[in-house]
C-alpha cells in the first residue's frame, strides 16, 4: 500500500495534488538597532561556525524578490500558552526581564498576599529542573483575567497585576489567601531557561528570535487559533451582524459572540452541526452543546484557493450562510489570477494517531478549540477544503516520502493532549507521569521536555527533506497563557463592553531558514497578522485588510464604533511588519552561502532523551542567560509550587525528596 492509499485517499491526493488608541506604546524605543546580531555560541548541539549575519537591508522589492525564488515551503510549529518572558526572559541580546533596571520594567515588582492576608513584594523569579520547571500547573488565561492582569489604565497597560488577579480567583471575598491561591499567584512570576528547553534556546541562539511579537486578542487559546490564519477573531463579523455580539445577553451566557473570546469548540461538530454525516471531528470528552457561532469572514484557506477560489467555494453544501460575508471576496480573489497555494493543517488527533489503541475512540488526543480552519463553514462544510486537514502522524508519514506539492506550500503543525512518541515525564511523581504527556507545551497536561522535543522532530524532519533548501519555519505560539510579560503592549482595539480586546502579551517567535539571520534577535514589531502578511507577499496572495468586504466592514466599524482596526491588519498597520528582518539579504542573493541542514539538525538521539542534555542546557549551548551573567537571580518563594491543583501542598523538589 502506498503513502497516498495508506493515510485518507482523496483527501491526500487533493493536498499533494493541489494543495485605535489615543495611548500609543512605541514599538521599540527610540534608537534601537532594528536587529541585535549575537556572536556565535560554542555549541555542542550541532556545531558550526557562522560568519556574523549580513543584516543590511535591500530594498523591499529587491528583497522580496529574492526571497520569492528561494522560499516555496512555510511551515508554521504552532506551540501552545508561553509569555515571552516566561521562556526568554533571559535570554542575552533581546529586549528581556534584565535589559534594563527593574524601576524601568513594567511590572518588575508585584504585590501578592500572604496567607496571612500582610501584602508581600513578589519579582520574576528563575525556575528549573530543581524545581520540575517542565510541568506546570495551569494560570488562568481567559479574556477578563488576561486583560486584568495586564492592567490597563488610560488605554496603557502596566502589566502589574499577574500575581494578584491570579491569587484573587482562588480566594474566597472577604477571607485570606489558601496556599493554593498564594501558589497560583506566584506562579504567574516564574520563569524558565536553557536548562529546562535547550532546543527552543538553541534554535533562538543560532537562528532570528523576535523579542516584539505579541499575541493578537487578549485571552485563551481559541482566538488566537484563528486570528493566525484570519488576522481576526470576528471583528468583521461583529460589525456585519451586530446581533451577534459578545454583547448580547443570550449568546454571551452561552460563552458565544464575535469578536470570538471564549475557548467554545467548533460549531461544525457539535450538536447542532446540520452536515452531522460528514462530520468533523470532536474530542469525545468535549460537550458538544457547548459550540461557536460559524465563522464567515475572510481567511488564508480562502485565498489559498487563488483562481481556483469559485470552483472549490463551488462544493460549499451551506453557502448562503457560509460565504454571505466574502459574497464580493470571493470574484475579487478570483480576478487577481493567482496561483492557488497548497496547504495543510496537522493537528494531534484530527485523525487516528500512533497513541490510539486498536478499537478505542478516535480523537481523545484532539483539542478541537485549537484548531482555527474548523471554525469556518467555508472550510468544515466543504469537502474539498476538508481534505486539507490532517492529523499530526501524517505531517511526518507525508514528509517522510517527500510528496509534498513540488510548487510549495504553507503547512501548519499542532501537538494535543497526548504524545505520539511515547516519551514520559522526567519527573517520576506519578501525578506528573498520569498528567503531563502532552506535546503542544500548553501548560497543565503538556510536558516542557517532550513539547520541545516534538519541535525538534519536527524541525529535524524538515531538515532532512529535500524541503529544506527552500523553507522557511516559523515556530510560535497563540497566546501567553496569563504569565506574566513586563513589555506593554499596544491596545489598538476594544470589545463591544468596551474591555481591551487587542494586543495580549508577547509570545515567542522563532525563524529558522537557511536564508535567516544568524545569532540574531529582531526588534521589528508585530502579532499574527505580521506572518499573515509574511504569507501574502510570498505567494502573491491579496491582503485580507484590502478584500472589499473586509475593507467595508473596517469602514463601517470606524463609523459605528469609532474603532480603525476592527479586521484583519496584514496591511495598512505599521504595528505589523513583514518579518523580512529574519532573513540575510547576502544569503537570499547568494553572497553568502546559505546556512547548512546540520546547523538546524539535533541528534535524534539527544531529541529522544528526557530530561534534555542532563539538565545542563545553558553549559551545552555555551549560553549565559542574562540572570546569572548578572547576578541578577531572584529568590523563588519558599513556598512555591509549580503544581498546586496537580500536588497541592507540595512546594519544593528537595521538600518531596524528604517525604
């Protein structure tokens, strides 16, 4: 049985085949180099000495150009819930906790209780393999609390209140903080190093690392999923269909509305899906009463289809209620003639994967609020579209015989609950080895270790293909779980309530090419939308900003609500660059040799080893974190825990040693 017959039939072929504030923060402050170039690490990972990175620029069409004939592949590792500072915070060269003096940081000194109910002092602290850094309990990350702890005042956030606001949802009004509150609060401060995910610092430290990239929405993890490939998370829709708001009574008890700020599953798969014979898929522990509204509005599995876009939108079973809102997109994609653009979605657990056992259900490993194109009817009720979702085993059957689309494409890559290389925790609690087997890095059911150790799968399988000569891999994450980042993002716009709705909190963004930059950390300024863009100008594909309905809606938006930026802003917003600084202009015109397949590669061997590099990443890597380099580490609490729903009570790794 061949590769195509072997995983859904049509369905691989098909892929194969086809596939406004008045308060403005400055994006980076006044004189900063737009790129921080690093010297080279002596790293034993994969060794390899780089000429420092040619990091003049072009002009933009020059450089575009070149990067057109050299990248054909994008392919975007889409981790879960890391704040920028909670896994960089520091990291020498980027704009982190240590880069200048705490009165200077945002939020550097926070107040918590004590169990006590006395106020006490609490500043970010370093965890790490000592303390089980990789396995962490889950902070809260809704959109009221995330927006809370970022504290905005006056249309500026002060970033102040991570601990406290976390605290508060464990304490009961009127009473003294639990343990388990006090735990929680502290949590939020903590951050990680080298020495607990070398292979994330590792790729940082030798490729380009964004140190300015925010999430879009403020909140959990679903609007961000689709603000990733629709620049949005339903401000269009918001405006086209004002009933629909988060504002009304009935749909916001139901945890619905646009802009979409709730976790809620898919509506296509749930209950009240009318296409239940062609279903998608559900985690069979998810309720499925418990759904969003359909998603109508413009996103890149649109515009992928290029002029293709009327024959495939053709196939629609519902397209009165799916396509209404893109009815002027849809001739508008068609007249420009472009190429459609092959594409794939692999997400843990879509489909069967390695973990499930003969006979058991499908989809447990599968989170369905993670996965942005099943929110959209133009997608889940169209069974060409369909045919471009896949599960996470596949991305790495389909690599393994090299029968990607030979013109390219963009490919995204999502872990789940599960992990499909049957890696276990390094922490031999067995609460930690029952609970933390997840690889997507979301924090309460994924492992640190074995979450990077899947991007490193995934990277070193790119690496090996034939794809890599003409790829790029943006490995990021959808939002910043609530943990604490001190660098202010710009508020640009506001819910219907009136609450902040956009930018949350940086996350991390790495570029890895043989094209990028080496030892580099950007400072250019962006969120979703600025990868949305980087896709755009690859491919030749319209800008979702400048589609007319998208652009009537954003009009419309500015006159009823007196909001600028209520849509997609992969144009026309200086906030968002293109993410052209990850690139070595020398390298893309072949002044420079491109960087080798061995300077990305990590042994499989160390890859499958947990915990990584012996808990000594940072001396494997040859990396000084800007703490120690500083002497800059602050005590963590004596009473920390980074699990205190998972081992209430328990608060240092030497304490359960003495049990």
């Amino acid at each position: 049985m061949n590769i195509v017959s072997s995983l859904r039939g049509t369905c691989t072929l098909a892929l194969v085949a086809g596939l406004a504030s008045s308060v403005v923060t400055p994006a980076v402050a006044a004189g900063t180099p737009l790129v921080t170039v690093q010297p080279a690490a002596d790293a034993s990972i994969a060794p390899f000495v780089s000429n420092p990175a040619n990091v003049n620029r072009l002009p933009r069409d020059r450089a575009l150009a070149l990067l057109r004939k050299r990248v054909k592949y994008v392919f975007v590792i889409f981790q879960e819930n890391r704040s920028f500072d909670s896994y960089f915070g520091s990291f020498p060269g980027a704009r982190n906790l240590f880069s200048q003096a705490p009165s200077q940081t945002p939020g550097y000194y926070q107040q918590i209780l004590g169990t006590d109910g006395k106020a006490q002092t609490i500043a970010p602290f370093r965890i790490g393999p000592k303390e089980y850094a990789a396995d962490t309990d889950d902070v809260d990350h809704s959109f009221a609390r995330m927006g809370a702890k970022m504290d905005v005042r006056g249309g500026y956030p002060h970033m102040d209140d991570f601990a406290s606001i976390e605290e508060m949802k464990y304490t009961v009004a009127g009473s003294n903080p639990t343990l388990k509150a006090k735990q929680y609060g502290e949590l939020t401060m903590a951050y990680e190093d080298c020495d607990t995910i070398p292979y994330l610092w590792n790729y940082a430290s030798r490729f380009t690392l964004f140190d300015n990239y925010f999430q879009h929405t403020i909140g959990p993890s679903t609007p961000n999923a689709i603000d990733m490939i629709a620049g949005q998370t339903g401000e269009t829709q918001w405006v086209e269909h004002p009933n629909q708001s988060t504002s009304n009574p009935i749909l916001a008890a139901l945890g619905q509305g646009e802009p979409v700020v709730s976790d809620n599953d898919p509506f296509w798969g749930s209950a009240a899906d009318p296409g239940r014979t062609n279903r998608s898929p559900i985690n069979p522990g998810d309720n499925p009463a418990s759904y969003q509204l359909n998603q109508t509005y413009a996103s890149l599995p649109l515009t992928f289809n290029g002029e293709d876009i009327r024959k495939v939108t053709g196939f629609d079973k519902m397209s009165a209620s799916d396509l209404g809102d893109v009815r002027n997109d849809i001739p508008a994609i068609a007249a420009m003639k472009s190429k459609a653009v092959p594409w794939g979605w692999f997400q843990e657990g879509y489909d069967r994967e390695p973990t499930d056992a003969p006979g058991a259900k499908l989809h447990s490993s599968y989170i369905g609020h993670h996965n942005g194109p099943q929110y959209f009817g133009y997608v889940s009720d169209n069974r060409l579209e369909q045919t471009h979702l896949f599960g996470l085993n596949d991305f790495f059957l389909l690599m393994q015989h090299d029968v990607l689309p030979p013109r390219g494409g963009v490919f995204y890559i999502r872990g789940g609950y599960q992990n499909i290389a049957g890696l276990k925790p390094a922490d031999p609690d067995p609460a930690v080895q029952a609970n933390f087997v997840g690889e997507d890095d979301h924090p309460g059911y994924s492992d640190a270790h074995i979450s990077e150790a899947l991007v490193a799968r995934e990277v070193n399988t790119i690496v090996k293909s034939p794809y890599w000569k003409n790829s790029a891999i943006f490995i990021t994450y959808d939002e910043s779980e609530g943990d604490y980042d001190h660098v202010p993002p710009l508020i640009q716009e506001y819910s219907p309530a009136g609450l902040p709705l956009v930018h949350g909190p940086r996350i991390p963004l790495i570029v890895i090419s043989p094209y990028a930059n080496a030892h580099a950390v950007s400072h250019e300024s962006g969120d979703h939308n600025s990868l949305i863009r980087f896709i755009d100008e690859l491919y030749g594909l319209p800008f979702l900003a400048d589609l007319p309905d998208e652009a009537k809606a954003r009009k419309a938006g500015m006159k009823m609500f007196g909001q600028p930026n209520l849509g997609p802003d992969d144009d026309g917003n200086p906030f968002n660059s293109d993410l052209m600084s990850a690139f070595d202009v020398g390298r893309l015109s072949g002044e420079v040799s491109p960087l080798p397949a061995g300077y990305a590669s990590i042994p499989d061997k160390i890859v499958q080893t947990i915990p990584p590099l012996d808990n000594k990443g940072c001396d494997a890597l040859g990396i000084i974190p800007d703490d120690a380099r500083r002497s800059a580490h602050n005590p963590i609490p004596s009473d920390f825990n980074p699990r205190p729903s998972t081992d209430p009570t328990v608060v240092t790794s030497a304490a359960r040693r003495s049990d």
